[in-house]
C-alpha cells in the first residue's frame, strides 16, 4: 500500500490506523508497509508491539557506529 492510499494513519514509523483500531508499521526510508506473511497489512494492538516491530523493520545507524 502505497503511502498515499494510506491517508488515515498518523505517526511516523509505528501509525495508529483509527478504522482498524490497530497500529501499523511502515518503513519511512523506503515507504513500504510491514506485511505479514499473507500479504496482509501486519496490525498491532499494543504501541509497543508495534515500535518494535518498527524497529526491526527500519534500521537506523545508531550514534557512534559505522
């Protein structure tokens, strides 16, 4: 789902979907959407499910590294 079909959700990285009442994920340096294996959007009901994901999914270079 292309970022402009999604124009519901708010946030950035970890989005809050207010039709679904789910968290979504999504890569903001590529802008593609965490799936699952289905091909279905992958939802979260926690926030902290869902940063985690997030953080797996978009890897920042952390301060220091190389």
């Amino acid at each position: 789902m292309p970022h402009d079909q999604a124009p519901r959700l708010h946030g950035y990285g970890v989005r809050f979907d207010t039709d679904a009442q789910r968290y979504r994920v999504r890569n903001e340096q590529t802008g593609e959407w965490l799936r699952q294996a289905t091909g279905e959007l992958a939802s979260f009901v926690f926030f902290g499910d869902a940063y985690s994901a997030w953080r797996a999914f978009e890897v920042h270079k952390r301060p220091g590294g190389r």
